[in-house]
C-alpha cells in the first residue's frame, strides 16, 4: 500500500500561528516525528499517534525514518517550526528521495504544507520592518562555510536590503555576530534600528529594539532568537519598527490627526 508524506511547518510554537492545513495534516497521521523540542509544542494534538522524537542533531535519521514509515504505507507528519522549506526538513526528505530515484507519483506521496517563517512572525511583533526587500541569513556555519556567510551578509548590507537573521548565535558560535555587525556598519548608519526577538509566540517571548552598534550585546540573544537588521530607512518610533514604503515622499500622507484626536 502507498503511504502519504507531509512535511508540515507548524508556525513558531502556538496555536493560533498554525495553519488550518497543517493541523489537518497532524490530525490525519497515524505517525508524527519531530525533534523533541516541536513535539512539545504540538502534543496535545498527538493522542493515539505513533510518535517519533528525536534530538536536535538526528536531522538525517529522522527524515529517513519518516521516508521509510511513509513508504510502508502509513500517513507520516514530519513536523519543522515555522515553514519547513525555510530551514527545515523539506529539502532533506527531498534529497533522501530523489537520491533513492524517486520521483512524484511514486511512493510515498509527498506534500510540502508551509508555515509562518520566524522572518515574518517576529516582524509582526515588532511592526513592519520587511516592508521593502530583505534578505535572510543564517549564522550556523554547521554546513555553509563561514566565508561564505560573511559574502552574503556583505552582499545583502551593500544591497540596502533589510536583513534577517536567523540562528544567531550558539553556544559554540559567539563571535559572529559582532563580525556581522561590522560588516553591515561599513554600509550603514551604526543607529540602525535592530529588532531581537525571542521565541516568538511561546512562552518566554522577549522583544527588544535596539540598534545595529549594539546588537552582539542585546539581551535576548539565544537559539531561539531572530533579529532584524532595518534598511537605510527603517525607523524605531513611538514603539513601532517602520520600513516605509514611500508614499509619503510621493504623496501628501493625509492628517489625520484631528479625526484621532
Ligand atoms: N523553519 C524555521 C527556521 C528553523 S532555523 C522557520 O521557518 O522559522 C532555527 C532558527 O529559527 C532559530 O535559530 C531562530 O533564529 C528562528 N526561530 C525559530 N522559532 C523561533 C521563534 N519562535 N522566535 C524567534 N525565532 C525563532
């Protein structure tokens, strides 16, 4: 019997940041595996299930596991955090697959159910700083070599392009981010605003702006933390981290101040 595959990105941690789809998706399988940390997060919707949890570095094992539960014909969720195509098991499951000749229409079927990424969870906490174009960075060098990482930071902050950054530090990786940081400052204004969010929408969440010159010393800094790094024009006022979109330099922003009192 053919099994089912869906590789499902639940959002970042609650309830009300998940997809109808992706729920549905957990809901229907018979097998959910998951690194231990987003099982947690999703256990009440687990009653009855097969559950698979594994640490944070079995990455390789677990996609393989869910391939071959999947290929033995079960319904199989494996769960990522935010979207799963963003730093998550997606790509793996379709290595595994394509490596071993699969291809779509073959088993297992394959669904890639997409989530609410960090990027654009904690630019809501913080107001609307990817409002123009951005760019996201991850910081782990595990499997991209640091040089590169410096060149794409490098590109982005020539670019003028809003920086996201994603795995920002860890507990081996502690100097990066004050290289990051003198990089974007040879291009941009050391007063730039930077937002540092941890753990969006679950317990713990911490917000914090602070600015680019001081962004390797911010609280919250963590596994569990994206930051935002705003444009030549990103503002910080009244609480609200704004990347205009410029219409008010192309036309008159009515007032409405009398209206708001
Ligand atoms: N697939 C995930 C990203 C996984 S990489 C997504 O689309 O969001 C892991 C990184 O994601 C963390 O180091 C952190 O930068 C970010 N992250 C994940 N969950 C987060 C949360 N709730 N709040 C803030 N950042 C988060």
């Amino acid at each position: 019997m053919s099994g089912k595959l869906f590789v499902v990105g639940f959002g970042p941690g609650d309830e009300k940041n998940m997809t109808f789809w992706a729920r549905d998706c957990i809901e229907k399988s018979n097998v959910v595996i998951g690194y231990e940390t987003y099982i947690d997060l999703i256990r009440h919707l687990l009653d009855g299930k097969e559950v698979i949890e594994t640490g944070m570095t079995e990455e390789i094992d677990r996609a393989k596991m869910a391939v071959e539960k999947a290929q033995s014909g079960n319904i199989v969720s494996i769960v990522s955090s935010g979207d799963a195509g963003i730093y998550g098991m997606a790509a793996l499951i379709y290595e595994i697959l394509l490596e071993s000749g699969w291809r779509p229409g073959m088993n297992p079927d394959v669904e890639v159910v997409p989530g609410i990424t960090s990027a654009s969870a904690c630019a809501a906490l913080v107001g609307s700083p990817l409002s123009l174009d951005f760019a996201v960075v991850s910081m782990s060098d595990l499997l991209v070599p640091w040089e590169l990482i410096e060149k794409r930071v490098r590109a982005a902050a020539a670019g003028d392009f809003v920086i996201v950054i994603y795995n920002p530090l860890s507990k081996k990786r502690t100097w990066q981010l004050q290289k990051t940081r003198d990089i974007i400052m040879e291009y941009r204004s050391p007063d730039t605003p930077v937002a540092v969010i941890k753990s969006a929408f679950r317990e713990g969440q911490k917000i914090k702006v602070t600015t680019l010159k001081d962004m390797p010393n911010a609280e919250n800094l963590g596994m569990l933390t994206t930051i935002i790094v705003g444009n030549s024009t990103t503002i910080y006022k009244n609480g609200i981290m704004l990347t205009p979109r410029g219409y008010s330099s192309k036309y008159t922003v009515p007032d409405f101040s009398s209206i708001i009192g």
